[in-house]
C-alpha cells in the first residue's frame, strides 16, 4: 500500500489509505485503486505524474463516487467496474 508520504508527494494531499480497492493490469503492470481516509489538503499533481503529464499520457486526479467511475475511461478498461463494486459494498 502507498505510504502516507507517497501519497503526499504524488497528490500533495494527506490521507490515510484504508484499504486497496482492486488490482489489474494495466500495459502489463499492476495498477491498484485505494480507499483514502482522513484527507487534507488540495489536490495537485506532483512528482513524476506531473512531469510525465502530457495530451498522450494523462494523470488526472479527481474525487469521483461509484457511479462516475464508469465514464472516466480508467485503466485498465474494467478498472471502473471492480472499483465502483467495491465502493458499493
């Protein structure tokens, strides 16, 4: 699980991560999506994601309930469903 400072210094937020929601792949890497708790602060992109940032290559942070998941076109494809089911539960 991503550490309180690796949250900070990817989103510039503090958070307590409760608990991975779901992992798949994604280009052959995992990607996991986590339940954040307790946050504080703005959200911005920072760090390699920022820099890393491009119109073919977006990082987009976003606050987002179960049923806005499906629209956002994450990655990988089916990563929406599994995270909003979780959410639901």
């Amino acid at each position: 699980m991503p550490t309180p400072r690796a949250v900070s210094e990817e989103t510039t937020l503090v958070a307590r991560v409760e608990r991975a929601l779901w992992t798949g792949l994604h280009d052959d890497r995992p990607a996991t999506y986590f339940l954040m708790a307790d946050v504080e602060g703005c959200a911005r992109l920072s760090g390699p994601e920022a820099e890393a940032n491009a119109p073919d290559n977006r990082f987009e942070l976003r606050w987002a309930t179960a049923e806005d998941l499906n629209p956002l076109g994450l990655r990988p494809p089916d990563a929406g469903h599994h995270v909003a089911e979780m959410l639901r539960r």
